[in-house]
C-alpha cells in the first residue's frame, strides 16, 4: 500500500500513483482509501454521448466505464473501488491520470467542495484560477505561469473548498498537461514515450515546485478569450456566475446527485468573495510572457 496526499486529503492506494505527493509516514486512517474488486460497469444506456465511457451516478455514489481501461466506482467520499481491464494497464498514464483525475474529482464533489474545470496557479499566496472552453488554453497559460516562477496548484481539475465562507484552492496533482509544441516552446521538459496520454495525445511534465499541499485563499478567476491583444476586461455581474457553473467539473453529475442547487450556492459564494473577469489574449505562444506580466500587474492592483 501506498499513502499519499492529493486535494487536501491523505490518499491510501493500493497502486503506484507517482503524480501525487507521497507522504513520509504511515497513516493510521486515510480520508481516502482506493481498493481493487471485481465491479459491474456502468450502464451504456445512462451513458453520455461518447462512446468508449458510460456513467451512471445517484447520490454518494458514481460510477464510471472507459472500455479499453476498466470500472470506477466511487462511494461517499472515501472510497474509490477500481476493476481494470487488465494487471498491466494500472501501470500506464491513462489510468492513473482517471484515478487522480476524474476519480478523485468526483470524490471530492461527493464531500461537498466545488469542482471546476481549469488550471491553478499560487501568485505569493494567491490562487488564481483560468478557466474557459475545452481548447481555451487553460493549461498552456498555467504552463506559462509556473515557467515564469509562480507554482502550479493544478491543472485540469481545480478543487475549491470552503473555510470561514472564504474560497480556497487546494492542491491536488502537480503535473502539467501539454501539447508537445508548448513544452518544447516554454522549454518545458515534457514526459514521453509510453508516459504520453493516448487518450488526448498530450505529453505531461511532473511540477517541482507545487504549491505545497496545503489550501491557497482564492483571489481570481480568469476566463480566457481569443483577441488582438493582451488585456483584461470586466465580466458583467449576471454573467460571472454563469461562467462558474459552465465550468463545473461534475456538470453532467450534479442532477443525478441531487447537487445542482449545493453547486450553484458554491458558484455564488465564489462570485462574492473573488473578481471575476476575462482574460483576452491572441493564441500565440510568443505573447505568453506579455499574459502573465499582464496577471501579475492585475493583482497587483488588489493591494493598491
């Protein structure tokens, strides 16, 4: 067994999961345990529209089926239960990316936090959260970010839980995920070979400098936009909140989970509490300098 720490959990895993944080001694009782038993795969009928993975969840309980890798089952918020396909494909990227990834997102959303889709980056104390559509060039901007020197809090997965009614990022898997060309251009060392994601042909690079483990207070959430230049504009008030809950994470769990009114009291909290605003920039890698100087002079004004 192996004992790591991922979103502010402590995660027992009878897998190798060398992604996340090991920790240096024994827990006597993890928040998290992940087990290997025989499951029924989810049911195609309940399944959304692609076709190698079928999901079927109710509340406290979500499972999941990708075809050539295998059936999660995730319980309560503490139990995650794997059967895959095979002893071999526990080894590769893919599963372990589904297992820290999408397993324990859910996991986290069945304990009550808020699941976005994005990239989190820790400016001196401050999360900031990019988000935007798939392809938007959430992790491209994180990698620029923590190129520059600002440590990655996560890519792809952002949990934010509640302390005090204040919102605050939680580190969850120090990796990056990239296309090849973006790590070659940041002079980003990427994973390749047999560690390149066959699912979306990225290649991944395991952060140095990951924040720590603990909870970062969230200051920004920037939506990313195409345009001519590098700016930041304000988003209007109706329409910050609409962003929020477009970028859940578990959007497609949270009427079978009975969690769509918890979930839109989350994306209002996070509205009070944190500035909302867009982040327009053209899609060029030659600029990604520009963009973060342009982040870091935006924050700056918050203590002005």
């Amino acid at each position: 067994m192996h004992d790591y720490q991922a979103y502010g959990l402590t995660v027992r895993s009878p897998f190798r999961l060398p992604e996340l944080r090991e920790l240096d001694q024994t827990v006597t009782e993890p928040d998290v345990a992940i087990c290997s038993e025989t499951l029924e795969p989810a049911q195609a009928e309940t399944s959304p529209a692609k076709s190698e993975r079928w999901i079927d969840a109710e509340p406290g309980r979500c499972r999941f089926t990708y075809e050539e890798v295998g059936t999660f089952l995730i319980i309560g918020g503490e139990r995650v239960l794997v059967d895959p396909v095979s002893p071999d494909i526990t080894s590769t990227l893919v599963f372990r990316r589904l297992l820290e990834g999408q397993a324990l997102g859910v996991l986290c959303h069945q304990r009550g936090d808020l699941v976005l889709h994005g990239s989190a980056v820790d400016f001196g104390g401050n999360a900031v959260v990019f988000l935007g559509n798939s392809g938007a060039g959430k992790s491209t901007t994180a990698a620029a970010c923590y190129d520059a020197g600002y440590p990655l809090l996560d890519d792809d997965v952002v949990v934010i839980r509640f302390s005090d009614g204040a919102p605050k990022v939680v580190a969850g898997v120090p990796q990056l995920k990239l296309e090849p060309e973006t790590a070659v251009a940041l002079g980003i060392e990427a994973v390749t070979g047999t560690e390149v994601d066959s699912f979306s042909g990225k290649a991944f690079h395991r952060t140095q400098s990951a924040g720590g483990c603990g909870a970062v207070p969230l200051s920004r959430c920037y939506i990313l936009s195409d345009g001519d230049t590098v700016a930041v504009e304000p988003v209007p008030a109706r329409q910050r909140l609409v962003e929020l809950v477009l970028s859940t994470y578990t959007a497609g769990l949270l009427s079978d989970t009975d969690a769509a009114t918890r979930n839109f009291e989350a994306c209002s909290s996070v509205v009070k509490h944190v500035s909302v605003t867009r982040l327009i920039r053209p899609r060029r890698l030659d600029i990604l300098p520009t963009l973060v100087r342009c982040v870091v002079s935006d924050l700056d004004t918050d203590s002005e």
